[in-house]
C-alpha cells in the first residue's frame, strides 16, 4: 500500500537532470556546475536534491529560507561576515532569508534541500 502524500527516493535509483554551470559571474573559483532535482513545489516551497561539482561561488539567498542537510561530499559555506561552516555528511544547516556568502565545494556535494519563499 502506497499513501500517495509520500514521495520517496533510493539515491541508487536517482536521475539527474544535466548539470548546468554555475553563471560565470558568481564563480569565485574552479567550473562549478550543479544539478537541481526538484522533487515537490508549491508557490511558496520547493524540495528537492541538489548536486555540485568542486570550484567556489557567491550565494544570495535575499529572498527566501533555505535548510539543507548534506548527504555526499565536502566543502564550506562562508558568510560574508567571514563565518564558516563546514559541510560534510550529515549536517544540517538553515540558511536565513538576507543570508549571503559563498559555497566552497572540494568534493562533489550532495545536499537535500527545502526552501522557503514568502
């Protein structure tokens, strides 16, 4: 028996959409690309999987609230303030609406994410 409000996803069972490259004005370093799979959506949500190449790129997330647990992968977010946070399986992160920085990727990342938007 399915209950169809459920969705569920094996990570062996995935397909990716193709990668797309960070735009070239947000990359601080490297040819980073990403592949978004957006798993549900609603006008004021979105969830889904996201996956990065290695390389470093600004993010802005001025208008909406996003939580993110990473499930592959390293790297680090830096706020502009300078504050770190190291990625790594299994943490969990909020990211504040007005929260701005830059993702630092060294190994592919895997994070599942929910964002917000008022």
């Amino acid at each position: 028996m399915t209950d169809s409000l459920a969705t569920s996803l094996s990570a062996s069972d995935i397909k990716w959409p193709p990668s797309v490259r960070v735009p070239i004005e947000r990359i601080l370093e490297g040819q980073p690309s990403a592949s978004t799979l957006v798993v549900g959506e609603s006008p004021t949500a979105q969830f889904g999987l996201w996956r990065v190449t290695p390389g470093a790129f600004s993010t802005d997330h001025s208008d909406y609230v996003e939580y993110i647990h990473i499930t592959e992968g390293s790297g680090r977010l830096i706020s502009q303030s300078g504050a770190i946070t190291e990625l790594s399986p299994g943490v969990t992160v909020m990211l504040a609406e007005g929260w701005k920085g830059q993702w630092v990727i060294e190994k592919t990342l895997t994070k599942v994410f929910t964002i917000l938007r008022n």
